[in-house]
C-alpha cells in the first residue's frame, strides 16, 4: 500500500513488490471470512467490485454466486493469474490492473464493495460514495490487536479498534466482527476486523 502522497516511484516498487509475490506463490488464497460468513446479506443479481483484488478469490466467488464483477488490482501479474481462472470456469468477469489510490471508483456504481487486507484510509469516502442507494460494502482487514503474527509487520497498515466504524461513519452497519483478545485466542476470529455495512 502506498502511504498517502505517494509519487509514482512508490507506486512501481509497490507493483514490483506484489507481483514478485504472487509469482513466487503456488497457493491460491482462500476467500474473506466477511464475505462466507455473510453471504446471506448479498442480492441476488447487481454490480460488484472486489477492490485490491489479489489474485481473485472473492472476485470469483461473487461471480460464482452470479453477480456482474469487477477486480481491480495494481499488479498486472495478479490480474493475469484471475483472468486465467475465470475463463477457466466460463466466468464473465472484468478484471483490470488498477492504482485504486490514484483512480478511485465513481460515484453510485456499485451495488456491492468487497475489501479483504487492504488499508488506505483516505480512500474509505470514495467507496462508501460508489455504492448505490442500498448497496453493502463488505470490508475485512488486519487489526493492531492482533494474536498472530499474520498480516502487515506496519502497523500504519493495521486497524486500531473499532477504526472501520469509525471509517465507514456514513453507512448504516449490517455486521461487526472485532475480537481483539478476550476470552480464548485459540477460538473465534482473530487478527482483523469485519465489517458489513449499507448505504442509505
């Protein structure tokens, strides 16, 4: 992710960073919890967005389940990788190399906003202003307070508690999910926070 400000320098080592990274792995990523977990909450039919997109996963589940999908990513090698597996499948799928810091989504063009381990907060106004009247955004990314490792060793790429709330002010919240460390950390969902919430 690229630190607000960032110059096109910043942007070029971050696509070499992520593209480095998704060459050099043979496991393709699971999907977010907030989205399995929630998939109930989804309509029917309707646009979708799976912004920083990754490799896909939720990008091609959303399909899957029959909504119009986008992807956005700014690696061309993750890109590549979901266009393989959606044609693969016979999925109809748009899946675009993208700096989404640089060109955020318009306005009211979404019916559904998927993030999975991403964090620029300066972004948080552009998506909550590209859903439609009733659209939900489907957010889930790493906490500070954390019980693994996993995730960003940054914590500027890290939530503090109860951030998205705080983040996603403007839309009505559907679903919360913030752990931290009560209880038993061997149970329950660790590490990030979730979030489903609707505009309007």
């Amino acid at each position: 992710m690229i630190p607000p400000g960032g110059d096109a320098e910043d942007t070029e080592a971050l696509r070499c960073k992520w593209d480095s990274r998704y060459r050099a792995t043979d496991r393709f990523p699971d999907p977010a919890g907030v989205l399995l977990e929630n998939r109930h909450l989804l309509p029917t039919r309707g646009r979708a967005l799976d912004l920083a997109s990754g490799l896909g996963a939720n990008a091609l589940l959303l399909a899957r389940w029959g909504l119009s999908v986008s992807a956005w990513d700014l690696s061309p090698v993750a890109i590549a990788a979901l266009k393989t597996r959606a044609a693969a499948e016979g999925l109809a799928l748009e899946a675009e190399v993208r700096d989404v810091l640089c060109h955020p989504p318009a306005p009211a063009r979404f019916d559904v906003i998927l993030v999975s381990h991403f964090l620029a907060r300066d972004l948080a106004p552009a998506i909550s202003a590209a859903l439609l009247p009733g659209g939900l955004l489907f957010y889930q990314t790493f906490v500070r307070e954390s019980v693994t490792d996993q995730g960003p060793g940054n914590p500027a790429y890290r939530l503090n508690r109860n951030e998205l709330l705080r983040l996603f002010s403007d839309l009505v919240v559907r679903f919360y999910r913030e752990e931290g460390r009560v209880g038993d950390l061997d149970r329950g969902t660790r590490d990030v926070a979730q979030l489903v919430a609707q505009r309007p």
